[in-house]
C-alpha cells in the first residue's frame, strides 16, 4: 500500500461541527503521516465490519471520500458509540497501549489534542 494516496494529508484538522451543535473543545490537529510512517497499518483505524472482521477495501482509501469518515457511521443512534467516544476509543486506547509497550507514544491529556489556539 503506497502512502502517496494520503502525502497530502499531513496533518488533518477534525472538526465534525454538525454533529455536536457547539463544539466545547478546540478542533485536534491529527498527524496522520505521522502515524502511517510508524508502521501502522491502515486498517487499524479504518475498518468496514462484517460480522465482526475487518474487510476493508483499501481502494475506499482515498482523499475526499466522504465514506470513509468517521462520522459516516458513527453520528447515528443506532451505532453503540457516539462519534466522540469512537475518536476517543481509537485515539487514547492506542495511546495508552503504545506508551505501556513501546514507551513511545501520543497525548492522552484533553488540552495536548484539544490544543488551544494562540
Ligand atoms: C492511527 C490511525 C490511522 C491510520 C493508521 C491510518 N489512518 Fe487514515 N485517517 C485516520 C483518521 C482519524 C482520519 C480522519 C477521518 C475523520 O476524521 O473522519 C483519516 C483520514 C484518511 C483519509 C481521508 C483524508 C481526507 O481528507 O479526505 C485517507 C485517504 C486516509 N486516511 C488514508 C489512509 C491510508 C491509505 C492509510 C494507510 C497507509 C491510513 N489512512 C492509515 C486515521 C488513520
Ligand atoms: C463504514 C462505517 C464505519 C466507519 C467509516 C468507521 N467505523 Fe468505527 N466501527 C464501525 C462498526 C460497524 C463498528 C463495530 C460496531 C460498533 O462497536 O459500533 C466500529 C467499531 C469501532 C470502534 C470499536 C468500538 C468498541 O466497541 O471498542 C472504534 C474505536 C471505532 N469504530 C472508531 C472509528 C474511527 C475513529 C473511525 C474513523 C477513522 C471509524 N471508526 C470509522 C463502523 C465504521
Ligand atoms: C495504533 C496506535 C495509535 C492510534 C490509533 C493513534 N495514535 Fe497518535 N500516536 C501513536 C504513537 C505511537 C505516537 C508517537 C509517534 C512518534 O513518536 O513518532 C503518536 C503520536 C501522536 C501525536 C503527537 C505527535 C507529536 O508531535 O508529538 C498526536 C497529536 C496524536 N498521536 C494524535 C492522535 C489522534 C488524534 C488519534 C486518533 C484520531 C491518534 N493519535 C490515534 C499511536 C497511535
Ligand atoms: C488523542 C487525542 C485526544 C485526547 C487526548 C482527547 N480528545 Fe477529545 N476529541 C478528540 C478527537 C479527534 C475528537 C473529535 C473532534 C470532532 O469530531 O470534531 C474529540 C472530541 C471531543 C469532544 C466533542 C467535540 C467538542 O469539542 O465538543 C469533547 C467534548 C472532547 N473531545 C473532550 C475531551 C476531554 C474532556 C478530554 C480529556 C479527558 C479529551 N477530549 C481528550 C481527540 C482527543
């Protein structure tokens, strides 16, 4: 898988403003490049579930590709977590893990994500 499809995607600004009505925290810059360079595959974040496995398409992979954004499936009430949880979950599990094996790891304090603008 190249990583050419997400160069573009340096860092990505999530801001999901319709879907809380005010936001109460400073939009997360997200490194994604980053993240992709340590190695990590990219289904690990990005999933499509059938009957409990992964089978994502990496061809979905693609910038602009509304389909594959978070909030596609995680705004509605049918799904078991809200949109904030699913970001938490995937975001602070992993940074907890990562810190406990690889002592090498991200924020899990609210203001270093919720970074406020100066
Ligand atoms: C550590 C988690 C993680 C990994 C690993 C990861 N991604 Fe992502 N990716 C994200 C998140 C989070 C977003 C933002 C989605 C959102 O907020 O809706 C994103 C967004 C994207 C987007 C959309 C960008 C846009 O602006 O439209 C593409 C394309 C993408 N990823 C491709 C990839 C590819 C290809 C790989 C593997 C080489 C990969 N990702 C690995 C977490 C990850
Ligand atoms: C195509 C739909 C779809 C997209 C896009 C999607 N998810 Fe999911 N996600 C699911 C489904 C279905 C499940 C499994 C059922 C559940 O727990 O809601 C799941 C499960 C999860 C879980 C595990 C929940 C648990 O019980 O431990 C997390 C965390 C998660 N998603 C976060 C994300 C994040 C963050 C993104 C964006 C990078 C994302 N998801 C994109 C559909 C999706
Ligand atoms: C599968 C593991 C994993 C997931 C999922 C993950 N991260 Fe990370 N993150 C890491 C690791 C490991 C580092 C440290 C990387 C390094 O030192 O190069 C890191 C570093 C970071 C950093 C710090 C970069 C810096 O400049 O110090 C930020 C910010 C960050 N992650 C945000 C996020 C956000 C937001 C999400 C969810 C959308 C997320 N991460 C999901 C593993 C993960
Ligand atoms: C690893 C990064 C990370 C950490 C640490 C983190 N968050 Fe978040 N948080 C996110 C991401 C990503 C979103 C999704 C933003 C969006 O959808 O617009 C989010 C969304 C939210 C939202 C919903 C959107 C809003 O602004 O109203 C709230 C509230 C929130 N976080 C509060 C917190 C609090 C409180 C803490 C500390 C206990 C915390 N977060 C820690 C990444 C993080």
């Amino acid at each position: 898988m190249s990583c050419l499809l997400v160069a573009q995607d340096d860092f990505i600004i999530i801001n999901n403003k319709s879907s809380y009505g005010q936001k109460e925290r400073p939009d997360p810059v997200f490194p994604h490049r980053r993240h992709t360079d340590s190695g990590l595959s990219c289904s690990y974040c990005h999933h499509r579930y059938l009957d409990g496995k992964n089978l994502l398409d990496y061809s979905e992979l693609k910038a602009g590709n509304p389909e594959i954004r978070c909030a596609n499936c995680h705004n509605r009430t049918d799904s078991r977590h809200g949109l904030m949880d699913s970001y938490h979950l995937l975001c602070m599990g992993c940074h907890k893990d990562s810190e406990i094996k690889y002592k090498r790891s991200g924020p899990r304090l609210c203001g270093n994500c919720h970074v406020k603008k100066r």
